[in-house]
C-alpha cells in the first residue's frame, strides 16, 4: 500500500501506509511509513483510529505541523564512539 496524508481543516489527520506509531503524546506524534517517519506537531492531538493490519490511523486535535524525515539506522555504541 503506498502511503498517502489527508488532512481536514487542520482538525482531523488520517495517514495511509502506517507501520508502526512510534510515539504519541497531546503535542507530537511520529508514525512510521515504509522508509521514512512522519511527525505531526499540534495541541490536543489524540489517536482516534488505529488500524495497522490496514496500515491506517487517525488523529483528531489541532495539527500545526507535518514533516517527514528519513529513519535513522540504529548505530551500537560503540561505532559512535570510535568514529
């Protein structure tokens, strides 16, 4: 399924193609979609929907922002030392 954002009037988002919701608190979340993350900045936001045999969920709460950003690879400790 690709991944698809629709937002209406700021007060409703839903994401299609979500894999896992990484974190959610009342001001962010991240949701994670196929290579990348997705994190949405706002107040009151709330997980009203989530579904991910069907890759979907839904956020309801005044979004402010969205952005993407690529999935970091996880480095051990000792790699970030001796760099």
């Amino acid at each position: 399924m690709e991944e698809k954002v629709v937002l209406e009037n700021r007060k409703l988002l839903t994401i299609y193609g979500a894999t896992k919701v990484v974190s959610s608190t009342s001001t962010q979340a991240v949701v994670e979609v196929a290579e990348s993350n997705i994190i949405i900045s706002g107040s009151n936001l709330e997980v009203v929907k989530l579904n991910l045999e069907d890759k979907e969920v839904e956020f309801s709460g005044e979004v402010n922002s969205i952005k993407y950003s690529t999935k970091q690879e996880k480095t051990s400790f000792l790699k970030r030392i001796f760099k």
